[in-house]
C-alpha cells in the first residue's frame, strides 16, 4: 500500500532545487521535459524566482508551495 507525505511552505527555489536532486537518477533530456511542460526555465533560484512572481498575485495565499510524496515500495509481512 502506498505511503504518502505532504508539506507546504513558501520556499520555491529549495523545493526544486530538491526535486532535481531526486531526479538525477534520469536522464538530462527527461529532466528537462518535465520543467519545459510547466513553463519553468533556469537554475533552481530562477526557477523559484518566477514560480515566486506568478504566485505574488494572490495575495490571500500564505504558503503556495505543496511538497508531496508518494512511496510505492510494497511492504513485507
């Protein structure tokens, strides 16, 4: 059964900056596809910076960051 995690927070660059460390396992190609597909160009820090000016226009969100994680490892009885 899958295990699952959530946080939330306001700190774009070091969740992506985490995010890419867990990806390193794939390909460089692969990597960028998926940053290309939500728009998100740069270094973690200029990833954050323009996740951080789209989210500066709601201002009644406090912490626009969610951090989820998923564990599909299965268990042993």
């Amino acid at each position: 059964m899958p295990t699952a995690n959530a946080n939330t927070g306001n700190g774009f660059s070091k969740a992506i900056s985490y995010a890419l460390q867990e990806a390193k396992k794939y390909p460089e190609e692969e990597r960028a596809k998926v940053l290309e597909l939500n728009q998100v160009y740069g270094s973690s820090k200029e990833m954050g910076k323009q996740m951080r000016e789209v989210s500066d226009d709601r201002k009644t969100v406090q912490k626009p960051v969610l951090h989820v994680q998923i564990n599909f490892i299965r268990m042993k009885n």
